[in-house]
C-alpha cells in the first residue's frame, strides 16, 4: 500500500452535539467579554477541551463550590442540566445563574415534573432508565423530588417494586436498543406503563449512522474522554461492527500497529469530542503513512 491509496475519513457526524455547542459557544461569550465564569461540574467529559476552556479562564467547580462563592458570581449550568435544589441553592446565595441546559433536556424534565404530577397521589411511578449519578439523571429526579425509580439496566427489574401505573423516560443519550428491550421486558411485568420516547434524535440517528462508518473503515479510531458516557456507548456500539476499534483521549496514544495495514481509517468521536480534536488525530495518522 502506498500513501496514496490510504484513505483517512472523519466521520461526518461526529464532533459536539448542539447541546454542547451552544453551552460552549455561550461560555467563550462570556469569557470574551472578560467575565470570571464558573461551570458547575465538566461541561464537557473532555479533559483537553476544559484545557482549553481554563485556558481562557472557566472553573470549574461542584455544588459546595456555590457556597463559597462570593454574592453576584456567575454560574454556568451545562447541557446536562441540575435539579430545581441547584437553582434554589444558587438564587439564595445571590449567585447569577447562566442557564445552558439543553432544550431537549429542559423538555425531558418538564415532561417527567408533568407525569410525576399526575402518578404521585395514587401508587404510580416515574421510572427512569439512566446511568445513576450521572448529572443529566440527577437534573431529572430532582424534578419528582428525588422519587423517580431509576434503572440502569435489564438485570434490575426483579428487585424493584413496579406495580402500580408507569411513566417511563430514558436519559437522553441512552443507547436505543436498550432502551426498547427495557420497554418490553418491563410490559411483560406491568401491562399498564406509558412510554415516552426521549432519546435524543441526535443520538438516535447516530448510532445508526456510526454502525455504517465502523462496518465500512479497516480500522475505527474513537477519540474521547474516557469518563465520558456517551463515549462508552458509542465506543461499544462501534466495537459490535467492527473488532478493530480503538479508543483514543489523545493524538499521541495512536499506535502506529493499529494503522499499518489499514486502507481505511475512520476517526469519530462522543457527542463531547470536539472537532479540533479529531483533525488532531488525523493528522497523528498521516505522520504513520505508509
Ligand atoms: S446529546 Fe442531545 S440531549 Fe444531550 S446535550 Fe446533546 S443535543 Fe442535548
């Protein structure tokens, strides 16, 4: 194989989704204007995007953090969102709260306050399928007053308490497949459920997009941060349609190995890998060209 035949393709549909975008565009907004900002935990699971963010001066900081803050500071809420108690917390402590949660989360909790409001003076339920303890799953429990039952996969269902009528959701990044295999196993215990479909469409059309770009490269290199959730779904997902995944953080954990018989290599990312980053690893490749 010579340089020439070797094709290096990132993936079209990678980089930040617009939820992280819009948080990121209005944080360097801020920063611009020369503003001290605080985000309220990561805004991306990305360690050398909130380099670069701290480059400009964003902090980040955790719940107690707002307790020490001085009156007046401003506070980003990421795309993930926070519970009604991080607004309560922050407006008592005279702290300007800049609002990024992501519309389609914004409408997921309002959705899941709507069906807590109407199951719980009966024996009801809201049950969220989701990672516990992730920020989004927080922002959406804190919105039935820490009461939604949360399920983070099929193998849970036996040690729950599930009668009574159902209002299922699903974490917005959740992966699709599961989320209907849940559905279904939870209809064969309790007929009387309402499921509401809140995958965001932005991940639902991507997995089936990235299954494609996977099954049709030699070699998959997947760049993000590895605590990143999303990351870990579509790492798998990737994994599934083809063996020769790799998961990168960073250009300089390309092993050359992994590339050199390769025709075709595809980069692609999580929702919080930001493009820069990919190219970064493309061009990590070409140095490895045949
Ligand atoms: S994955 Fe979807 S719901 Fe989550 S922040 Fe991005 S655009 Fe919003």
């Amino acid at each position: 194989m010579d340089s020439r035949s070797r094709i290096c393709e990132i993936d079209p549909d990678s980089g930040f989704c617009h939820g992280v975008v819009r948080a990121v565009n209005k944080a360097e907004e801020i920063l611009s204007e020369g503003g001290r900002l605080y985000s309220l935990g990561a805004m991306v699971h990305n360690t050398a995007e909130l380099r670069r963010l701290a480059g400009k001066g964003l902090e980040i900081i955790d719940l107690e953090g707002i307790r020490r803050l001085p009156e007046g500071s401003t506070v980003l809420i990421r795309a993930h969102g926070e519970p009604p108690s991080t607004y309560a917390l922050a407006g008592s402590r005279g702290i300007r709260v800049v609002d990024c949660t992501c519309p389609v989360v914004l409408k997921l909790q309002k959705d899941i306050a709507a069906a807590f409001a109407k199951v719980c003076a009966g024996s009801g339920k809201v049950v969220i399928f989701g990672k516990r303890g992730h920020a989004e799953v927080n922002g959406l429990v804190g919105q039935t007053g820490g009461k939604a039952i949360v399920i983070e996969n099929l193998s849970e269902l036996n040690d729950l308490d599930l009668t009574g009528h159902i209002e299922l959701f699903s974490q917005t990044t959740r992966d699709p497949g599961e989320y209907a295999a849940l559905t279904d196993a939870l209809k064969q215990k309790n007929s009387d459920i309402t499921v509401h479909d809140t995958i965001c469409r932005q991940v639902f059309g991507r997995h089936r997009k990235l299954a494609a770009f996977a099954a049709g490269h030699d070699v998959i290199l997947f760049v993000s941060g590895r605590d990143s959730s999303n990351g870990k779904v579509l790492y798998e997902l990737c994994r599934e349609h083809n063996q020769r995944s790799y998961w990168v953080e960073d250009p300089s954990e390309v092993d050359p190995l992994w590339i050199a018989d390769a025709c075709a290599i595809g980069i692609t990312g999580a929702t919080s890998t930001p493009r820069w980053q990919l190219e970064a690893v493309a061009a990590r490749c070409k140095l490895y060209n045949p």
